[in-house]
C-alpha cells in the first residue's frame, strides 16, 4: 500500500501512474476503522482495478467541539489493517492539505434532508460533509465512492452533492456490518464501556422489533414502546421514525415500497445512529 499526505503527490500518482487502472474506488473515512470500512474495502477491491481509502478528522462536521476532541485515532492499527485488506492507496492528509489558506467554501443545497434527523440535530454537519467529499473527490478522481448504509442520510445528501459537482461519480452504498449481537459496528464505539456496549444492543432489537412488526401493528404503538425500552435501558433518544426511502415520515405502509426505521440515542454523552431498510408486506 502506498501512503500519500500530499494533494498533489495522491492528485500526481493518480493521473499518471494509475492511468492504466480503468477503474479506481474510493473509501472515504474518518478512521478507527472497523469490519465496516474494511468491507466497503472489501466491495470496492472486487469491483475496481485500484482502491482508495482516506483517513481525515474532518473538523467541518463535527458540530460538538468536544466530539471532534474525543473521536478515537488508531491510526497504527488503520494501516495495518488496510494493508491486510489490501488497499492499494491510502491518502492521509492533514488539514490545511484538505483546507489550504483561501479554501473557498460552496454552500451545497441540500433542500429538506439538511434540517431532518441528523441534519436537525446537528446543524451544520452535512454542509461539512459535503465539504470535505467534494473536496476529497477533486483530489481522488474516481470512478465510484463506497459509503455505508448505516449513515443512511449520509448516502442521500452525497447523492445530491455528487449529482451536482460530481455527476461521473457513482455512489454504491454497502449494508451495514453489526456484532454478532447486532450493534452496529462504528468507529465511536471504542469509547462506550463494555456495560454500555451490551446496552447498546437495544438500538438493534427495538429497530428490529419495528421492522418485523410494522406489516401487523400500528407504527405508532411500536415506536412508543420501542422508544420506552431505549430510554429505560439508559439512553436519551434524539429521534426514532419510520420513514420512507426519501427519509419522510410515513404513518402507514404501502405494500411494496420501501421504507427505513431509523434511530439517534446518546449514552454517556456517546450519541449513536442506526437504522434498517425493510419493504412492506
Ligand atoms: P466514518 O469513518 O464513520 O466516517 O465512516 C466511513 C464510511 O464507512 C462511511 O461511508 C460509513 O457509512 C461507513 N461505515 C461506518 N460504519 C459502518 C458499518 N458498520 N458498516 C458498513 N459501513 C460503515
């Protein structure tokens, strides 16, 4: 695996020695990586010639300063990792590589998903998400960028920012990887205790519990003793929906379509997302 830190080494390497690759995949992270990254990895090394992964804090996203300050780095462990997964590019920048004096901000239009869930409750993020990916994809031309599902709003604002700036690039998005309990795996989760980490379990049951059951009860009853059983096991809910693909609430299912229940809870100031995809019966 060859490490960049430079733009315009990465930028370089890219449009001369790999010019040969008909295809390049890019992984975009934040690090502490996870079974997650390595099996967005993993799809991307099936499906490209050459595959990309970054590691960058972004400290546009992060509306909670102390958030930014605690988010885990194992960056020893990441490269050992990635090298064992096999990625052939790793791009590790530092922020004014991503940022450099008299960066010019966009303002991405992202319409209802900026002011919903993760947007809402965390105002600004997405901008800053948008931020860095645009910038990232000038940097890394790729043919297609692997996200996770679990970030499923993630997906669909990046879809409408590529869509923009970045119409060549595909999006694949790839099925969240969970314990064998169900936790969904994520790079916050190095900070819960193990007491908390078996809490945490809940997220996945409840969601599970609505997926299973939303053919046969109503939505409304489910979400309240789901929401019950999260906030009795510890945890400040931010939201809990049923939601359609677009993420707009829905109060009844129509068979066929589908749709996602999707979760933020906090535990020990340690807020985690989750969501499933399911289609009515
Ligand atoms: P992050 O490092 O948290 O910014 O995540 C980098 C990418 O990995 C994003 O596209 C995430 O959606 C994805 N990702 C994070 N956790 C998981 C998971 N448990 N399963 C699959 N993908 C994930």
């Amino acid at each position: 695996m060859i490490i960049y830190k430079k733009t315009q080494e990465i930028s370089d390497w890219l449009r001369i020695e790999a010019k040969n690759a008909k295809t390049i995949g890019f992984v975009p992270t934040m690090g502490a990586l996870h079974e997650g990254h390595l099996s967005l990895i993993e799809v991307s090394k099936k499906e490209n010639d050459l595959t990309v992964c970054s590691i960058f804090v972004n400290p546009t996203q992060f509306n909670n300063p102390s958030d930014f300050e605690k988010y885990p780095t194992t960056l020893e462990n990441d490269i050992y990792l990635l090298e064992k997964a096999g990625c052939d590019i790793l791009f590790l920048p530092q922020k004014d590589e991503i940022y450099p004096d008299g960066f010019l901000k966009k303002n991405y239009t992202l319409g209802y998903l900026e002011n919903i869930f993760e947007g809402k409750y965390r105002p600004g993020h997405f901008q800053g998400v948008c931020m860095v990916v645009d910038r990232l994809l000038d940097i890394v031309s790729c043919h297609t960028l692997y996200l996770g599902r679990k970030d499923y709003q993630q997906c669909l604002v990046l879809q409408k920012m590529t869509n923009e700036f970045h119409p060549n690039v595909f999006i694949k998005t790839c099925e969240t990887k969970r314990t064998e309990n169900g936790l969904a795996m994520s790079s916050r989760n190095l900070r819960l205790n193990e007491t908390e980490r078996k809490t945490a379990e809940v997220l996945f049951k409840c969601l599970s519990q609505i997926k299973n059951e939303a053919n046969h009860q109503s939505l409304d009853l489910l979400l309240n003793s789901a929401s019950d059983e999260i906030v009795g096991a510890g945890f400040d809910i931010d939201y809990l929906a049923v939601t359609d693909e677009a993420l707009i609430e829905i109060t009844h299912l129509t068979k066929g379509e589908i749709y996602v229940v999707l979760v933020a809870a906090t535990i020990n100031n340690i807020r985690l997302i989750d969501n499933l995809i399911f289609t009515a019966l």
